[in-house]
C-alpha cells in the first residue's frame, strides 16, 4: 500500500526498500503482428492498468500521439473508486490510465508495445515492483472487440517469443467502467519527480522510453489540465 506522506519523508530503511524493488528493466519486444488499421478518426481511448497509476500515467503523458492520459480506478463499482477504498484490494478495482489518442498518430498496438514493454512488468501477477494486491493487477480494458481482439493476439504473440522469462499475466478485462482518480493523483510522476518513488520505481521508465522507442517519446508531458 502505497503512504504518500510516508514517501515524502523518505527515512534511510524506506530508501532502502525502495532501493531493493525498484523497477526492472524494460525489455526491448517486436510490435504486433495483428494491429488496428490508422482510419480517419483523430481519437480514440485505450485503458490500461500497470501496477501504480502514477508510472504508467507518467510514460504514457510522453509518448507522441497521446493528447490526455488520466489516473483512476477500473474493474469495480463506482460507490468504491476512490483511493481509501481501493487500497484496501477487496474492491475489484484496478489503479489504471485512461489514455486518449490520435489513431493517425499512434495506433492502439503501439500503445500496447509500450505498456508491455515500458509501462510496467507484464509478467508480474497481482503486484509491480514494491506494491502488491489486486489493485496493482496487469490488466487491458478494451474498449471494443477490435482492442480486444489485438491485446490477445499480441499477448500469445509475446508469450510464443519467449522474450520474457515468464508468461504474462495480463488480464483483459471487458465492459469495465473507468472512474478518475483524486486530483492529487494527477501529473504525479511531474510535479513530484524528488519522491523516492518515483525516482527509484518511475523515472527510470522514460529514461528507457527515450532509449527504446525514440521515435515516440515526446520531451514535454501531456499533462492533465481538467480530468474527465
């Protein structure tokens, strides 16, 4: 469970954990095979969940063709969406990123090339680095059955690869509402990039954003003006 005012004090043994799980590297996978064609539609939304929001918000603001990303909740009813609740991992909910796109931009399995391979470790089950629970799940929401039909063909098309040491243990999930999260949760990688958190857990992934897919990093966050 994540304690914000906790990580901000950041004592030596909390450096220390933080040190130990800090994320892993990213790993460098092929595209997939099977992707949603350009079209002529200038937006389009995809939901993914990685562990906490505040990472794979922060990567997805980065990436070129993405003109919003939103932390919040998925997976479980709305009286329970918000940050108490969900902590607790009893709420079905999932910490997750509503990403908004340009398709004549990005396609939506380029977006899935970066979570898998940037965003957070798709082989970890019902954790991601230092926090664990079903909250912190890796999960796809797709929002139609062309999404759905891409996630699971590329998520075989992975584990055939082997490119990972393990299989993934990414669920799609469908027909899941997004619910966003407090305001506080908003651009947290950005204006708190002294957290330790971020720092040892976060930071890192743009630095392998930049390194591994160049041609999509954008220097200047997209960052949340009004969550929607």
């Amino acid at each position: 469970m994540k304690n914000i005012t906790f990580k901000l004090a950041a004592p030596l043994a909390l450096l220390s954990a933080l040190t130990a799980c800090a994320a892993e590297p990213s790993v460098v996978i092929a595209p997939p095979a099977v992707d949603e064609p350009a079209g002529a539609e200038h937006t389009a939304t995809a939901i993914f969940a990685g562990g906490c929001f505040w990472g794979v918000q922060g990567v997805f603001q980065h990436v070129k063709g993405v003109t919003n990303a939103v932390s919040g909740y998925t997976g479980g009813e709305e009286r329970t969406a918000s940050y108490e609740w969900v902590e607790r991992g009893d709420t079905g909910h999932a910490e997750s990123v509503k990403i908004t796109y340009d398709p004549t931009q990005i396609s939506y399995g380029k977006l899935l090339q970066v979570f898998f391979s940037v965003a957070h470790d798709p082989t970890q089950l019902n954790r991601q680095g230092p926090d664990s629970g079903t909250q912190y799940r890796s999960a796809i929401f797709p929002q139609t059955a062309s999404q759905r039909a891409v996630a699971e063909k590329y998520i075989a098309q992975l584990n055939a690869s082997r490119v990972y040491k393990k299989p993934l243990a990414t669920r799609i999930e469908m027909d899941k509402k997004f619910y966003t999260a407090e305001s506080y949760h908003q651009n947290y990688l950005t204006l708190h990039p002294n957290d330790p958190y971020i720092v040892f857990n976060d930071a890192p992934k743009l630095v392998d954003l930049k390194r591994i897919a160049p041609d999509l990093y954008r220097a200047d966050a997209v960052l949340v003006r009004k969550a929607m």
